[in-house]
C-alpha cells in the first residue's frame, strides 16, 4: 500500500495553482502586486495538507509514519516559502514543521536530528 498523492496534474486545485502562478508572474512583469495570488496559493495547499491527512488516515496510516511525516513537512515548506515571498509570518509553518517531527521521532531526536 502507498500513500498516493494526486501527481496527474488535473485537478481543479492543481489547475487553479497553476493558473495563479501564471497570474503571479504576468503581474510581476507588470509590477503588480501578487499577495492575493499568493495567499490563494497558500490556501489551497492548507486544503490539500487537510485532504492529505484525511486520505492517509482512510488508508490505514498512522500519522507517526515517517513517509506521512515527510509529505506533511514539504506540504509545510512550500507554505513557508510562499509566505515568505510575499512577507508574512512563517512561525506558524515553523511551529507546523516542528510538531510533524516530534510526532513523527519524538521531542529528543527531533531536537537531535533537525536542531529546531
């Protein structure tokens, strides 16, 4: 059994994405301003983490496999890294990071391993 996350590329979320990346960079050719593009991207990644976790716990994952942890800390990053681009706080996505790792190698290694 795999944790399957929908790499197809046709989604409506996934099509919405992209049209709003493409939205972004016509604005910046234009110096426009792109936060609204960017916080619709970040919502629909906070949608897609939500869907991610409710699938992979229908499937029988227990949400302190490694595999599960690791999709949900890149979900996280590319949150943080949007937010960042536009200038809002990334605590949250820090915190957000941080509680994947306890949960997923406990308080001690997460502190040894990834020194957050």
């Amino acid at each position: 059994m795999g944790i399957k996350m929908n790499n197809s590329g046709n989604s409506y979320a996934e099509k919405f994405f992209r049209r709003l990346q493409e939205q972004i960079e016509i604005a910046q050719k234009e110096n426009r301003p792109i936060k609204e593009y960017v916080q619709k991207q970040i919502e629909l990644l906070e949608g897609s983490h939500d869907e991610f976790v409710l699938t992979a716990k229908s499937q029988g994952y227990n949400m302190n496999d490694p595999r599960v942890g690791e999709i949900e800390v890149r979900q996280y990053t590319a949150m943080k890294q949007l937010a960042e681009k536009i200038g809002l706080p990334v605590e949250k996505y820090d915190k957000l990071i941080h509680d994947v790792r306890v949960r997923v190698f406990g308080e001690e290694n997460a502190k040894r391993f990834f020194k957050d």
